[in-house]
C-alpha cells in the first residue's frame, strides 16, 4: 500500500480497494475521460446556479454641480482690477480661474490654482 492511497483512506475514510479506485478513476479523469457525466437537466440547473443576480446597472448621467469657490471669484475680481489699472481691459474668461488680456499688443493670460497641499 503506497503512501498516497493510506492518505487517501484517512481522509475519505475508505477502504483500501475504494483508495485504488480513486486513484484510477483521477488517472483516466487527467488523461480527459468523462466519467461523471451530468444530464441536461443537471446541466441546467448547474449553470442556473453559477450565474447569479445580475440587477440593470443604473446610470446617472447628470453632472455633479459644483460649489462656488468664493475666495477664487474674489481673487479673480481683484486681479482682473489690477490689470485693470494698467490701462488695458481684462475678459474674465472663467470666473474662478482664468484671465484673459492684451498689454503692448501681445496676449496674456492669468491661471489661477489652488492646489490642495
């Protein structure tokens, strides 16, 4: 009696001639055997069960509306008056960010940033 097939009988608890059974019945599985060959309906049922709940995916497609940065709106405004007093005339091109103007016939631009750390 080999190692594997005394392995065999104590975890399965069998007897000695069921552990060499086991051990053929592996060999011809390994080697692509069909020997446990379910009906359709055990088939069926099968893959019913390893599917599981699949619930529609529910999409929201509207955008996040975004909080007012006051201290940026703020900033711009103050900005947008310094260049002011240049003597050119500034577009605020996006309230809480950007900057837009001309001086000595050349365009400029302001970004403003926030970074968080």
């Amino acid at each position: 009696m080999t190692d594997r097939e005394k392995e065999i009988m104590r975890l399965l608890q069998c007897t000695e001639q069921e552990a060499k059974q086991v051990i053929a019945d592996d060999l011809r599985i390994d080697k692509g055997e069909k020997l446990f060959e379910q009906t359709a309906e055990q088939k069926a049922v099968s893959k019913k069960y390893r599917q599981g709940d699949r619930k529609p995916t529910v999409y929201s497609f509207q955008k996040r509306e975004r909080k007012a940065d006051n201290v940026k709106q703020e900033l711009i405004q103050v900005l947008a008056a310094a260049v002011k007093g240049v003597g050119t005339e500034p577009t605020i091109t996006n309230a809480e960010r950007q900057i837009d103007f001309e001086y000595a016939d050349r365009k400029f631009r302001i970004v403003l940033s926030a970074p968080r750390k």
